[in-house]
C-alpha cells in the first residue's frame, strides 16, 4: 500500500510540473539580459531618464542595471548647428564590441535621440534572444565524456531547433564595425550668409555696414571669411563745407562653437575713402584700415538648413586715421569700436551613410 501511494504521488507531482516547465521551456526570458549604460547629451537633447523611458516602452521591461556585464555608451554632442549621436557597446571583458554614429537630419536633437533609444532596444532584443538560443543549445549538445545511451533519450525537439534557426537567420548583425577606429572625424560643414551691421567709432558717427560671407564649420569650431562694405557718411561743418568716408573691408575669424553660443577672433583689413566739398583738396584721399577683435554671436536654428545669428563684436584700429578740413584737424578715428549686427545663413548639410540607418530604425518603428 506504502509503494502504490508513493507511486500515485510521484505521478501527480509529473502531471503538475510537466506542463509548467513546457511553459517555461516555450518562451524565451528576455528580461534575462541587461547592459549598463553611461550617457551624456548636449544642452536641449533628451536627458538619461528620457532616454531610458523611451527604450524601456518598445522594450516592455527594464533592461538597465548598473552591475550588468555588458555596457553601452551612448554620446550625443553638438556639431555647429546640428548634433551627432554615438552608441558604443563594450562586452563583458571591457573590449570594444561594435559602434554606430547617427547624425542629425533635421537639426532636432529630441528626433536624434528618439532614433537612437529605438536603434538600442532593437539591438538589446536581438542579444537577449540570442543569449537565450545559445543558452538552450549549450544544454541540448552532448559531450564527448557523457553516456551515449543518456544523449539520445532526450534529443533536441524538432520544433525548437527550428525556431532557433528561424531566429538566427531573421536577426540582423550587431552594431556593425564601420571603421577600425571606435570614432570618426566628423565631415565639415559648407555655409553662405549675409546680414546687416552697425558700427561705432568707425566713422564720426554711427554707420550701418552690409556684409557677405563663406564659413566651413566642425563639431566645435569653424572658419569664415567675409567682405563688409560701409555706407558712406557725411559730417558737414557750419560753413557748409562737408567731407564723406566709406570703408571696405575684408575679414577673417576663427570661432570655438558651443550651442547656441560661437566665440571668435577676428582680423579685418581694408581701406577707407575720402571725398570732401568745399573744402581744400585732401593730401591723401584714401588710406589702409587695419583692425583686430572678439565677437560673440548667439545662434537660432530656423528648420534644417537655415539659422540666424544676432552678434556684437569689440575692435582694435590697429591703424588710426584722421580728416582735416583747410589744414584743420576735425575728426580722429578712436582706438576701440564696436559693432553690432544680424545675420541669416544657409547650412549645405551632406547625407552619410548612417543616415540609412535612422530612417531604417523608424520605418521598423510604424511596422
């Protein structure tokens, strides 16, 4: 009676369990793996939590713990008046695994961001099912040293070996290595603009300028050239006798760029023109114009490829001039200007091949 009860148990205790461990052998824990991340953004891109909310939905669950094995390095900087992304991904022993760099389409951090979480939790899909798929096939191979009568009792059911290679072909490859270096130098920036200016102590009175110019910008910094070209202005004395001054100028500056500020030094040389009436004629009607400065320039994005610029910018005359009516000295140029000024420019942005990847990220999103 003891070994019919005993027998009654043990079968009960099988149709119990079988069906849970099926359950369990059907479906994939995903939850199982996880990376550590380390993120940084530039001023205006989605913050750590933001990032995370977003790979965390397509996801369902939380794959980020701070003592995973695996890590990733996610990077998003400023480059002129656009951004460029980064995701690293480092292995259990430290070791570089694969990177992808993401540049900005539209000049709009928080779109970049959103495609690189979207990028990140497709990749973290494809790893978990793949640590789970070799985890099951460690299992189901014997070895060498084991019972061969023992291995081909329990063979590896057809059904889920299959399903292992359905996966295995339907996966995409990791983060591809696009070079042999974990970074790459970003491509320069083409821009062409013009704008107004008005300036102080270039003249005997405030005079208003209209410049063109040409910049070629990198992630942090870029340089222009430009021509500037003064409308002429009168000073007229009480005895009507008057004198009028124009300048043209060509300029060079050399600018750090941190968004939405840009810094730069500046080097102008030019001549001056001077026409008088009235008056006796002048000994030297025209002279060399030397002058050396700071600016400061606060930059606004107006869609992908255009943006305006409002700036201000402190002078040195290097070279000093001065207008005198019948042998009378009446004006002297001063040793500091100043000008202030508006520009507007349009960017030439250049598509790379990673570009690709973004809109495949999105179109996998909509499905």
């Amino acid at each position: 009676m003891i070994v019919r009860a005993m027998i009654c148990l043990a079968c009960a205790a099988a149709g119990i369990c079988f069906p849970i461990l099926a359950q369990g052998e059907g479906q994939p824990d995903a939850g199982a793996f996880a990376v550590a991340l380390e993120y940084s953004a530039a001023p205006g891109c989605p913050d750590m939590n933001n990032f995370k909310a977003i790979v965390v939905g397509r996801l369902g669950y939380d794959a980020f713990r701070g003592d995973a094995r695996d890590r990733v390095i996610v990077d998003i900087a400023s480059r002129g008046s656009s951004f460029e992304g980064h995701i690293e991904r480092r292995n259990a022993e430290g070791r570089w695994a694969g990177d992808r760099t993401f540049p900005s389409r539209s000049g709009d951090c928080g779109e970049l961001g959103h495609a690189m979480a979207f990028a990140l939790a497709l990749q973290i899909q494809f790893s978990a099912r793949a640590s789970v798929y070799q985890g099951e096939n460690k299992t189901a191979v014997p070895t060498e040293t084991g019972n061969p009568s023992e291995t081909s009792a329990s063979p590896i059911p057809a059904p889920l070996a299959n399903r292992a290679t359905s996966h295995a072909q339907a996966a995409p490859p990791a983060l591809p290595k696009e070079s042999t270096s974990p970074y790459r130098v970003p491509r320069p920036t083409l821009a062409l603009g013009a704008g107004g200016l008005l300036g102080f102590g270039l003249s005997s009175r405030a005079v208003p300028f209209g410049r063109a110019f040409g910049s070629v910008g990198w992630q942090h910094s870029s340089l222009e050239l430009a021509v500037e070209v003064a409308w002429p202005t009168t000073t007229q004395r009480e005895d009507g006798a008057s004198f009028s001054q124009q300048q043209f100028l060509v300029g060079a500056a050399g600018c750090g760029d941190l968004q939405p500020w840009s810094a730069c030094l500046l080097a102008k040389a030019g001549e001056i023109r001077i026409v008088g009436q009235n008056l006796d004629r002048p000994k030297s009607p025209s002279g060399p114009i030397l002058e050396t400065g700071l600016r400061l320039a606060l930059v606004q994005r107006l869609g992908r490829h255009f943006y305006l610029a409002a700036r201000a910018e402190g002078l040195v005359n290097v070279t000093r001039w001065r207008v005198t009516l019948d042998q009378n000295l009446v004006w002297t140029a001063p040793r500091l200007a100043a000008i202030v000024g508006l520009d507007i420019g349009v960017r030439f942005l250049r598509d790379t091949p990673s570009d690709n990847a973004i809109a495949q990220v999105a179109g996998s999103r909509d499905e």
